[in-house]
C-alpha cells in the first residue's frame, strides 16, 4: 500500500497502523529541521508498535553540510549524531553500509518504533 505523507497539514491522520514504513532518501531533501522532526512524528503515528522503519539516506562523515545538483535539487547531508537524533521514540536494529566516499556514507538504516 502507497501512502503519502501531508508535512504541510497539520491536521493529517491516519486511518490504520502499518507494520513497515520505507524512505529511500527522503529525509535528506528535506532541509527545515521542523519539516524533518513533523515527517518523522507522522510515520512514528503511522507505524504500529514494534513497526519497523527502514531508511536509505546518505550521512556526512564529519559536519552536516548541503550539496546543489544539476538536476535542480539540493541536498542536505546530515552528520550521523544529527541523523540519529531525529529518531527519538525508535531504536536502530541495524545499519547496512552500501557505500562510502572521501564525505559520505550511504546506508540503509533498520528502526523499531518503541512498544508503549
């Protein structure tokens, strides 16, 4: 099932749980650190308990730092501490490295929403 966050109506809610909630790159296209923390309350609210988020996101190595491309986007690469505070209310299961550079790292990233 395809769902589509609103980040910009506050009044968004949600009809059912899901057990699994994917972003492949979302997060680091997303600059304003309250569009971040807002997105990822939304899918905490989305997920059941014991849900699993999967994330695939590029980090910095050292300082958070922006990149513009070509193709008319920027993007934000978060520093790991910076990435990993905005997952409050889950914990990482694991961390699945696909690649790195000189500044990056790219992986996949496995959080479990907190059982209440």
């Amino acid at each position: 099932m395809y769902m589509k966050l609103d980040l910009d109506d506050d009044t968004w809610t949600i009809n059912e749980e899901h057990n699994i909630v994917f972003l492949m790159g979302v997060l680091q296209t997303l600059h304003n650190h309250r569009t971040v923390k807002r997105a990822i309350a939304k899918i905490r609210q989305a997920l059941c308990a014991g849900g699993i988020l999967v994330t695939r996101e590029s980090l910095a190595k050292g300082k958070s730092f922006v990149r513009a491309y070509e193709a008319g986007y920027y993007a934000l690469y978060r520093s790991r501490p910076h990435h990993m505070k905005l997952f409050q209310g889950f914990t990482l299961e694991r961390e699945i490295l696909l690649s790195e550079s000189l500044e990056l790292r790219n992986s996949f990233f496995i959080f479990q929403k907190a059982v209440s």
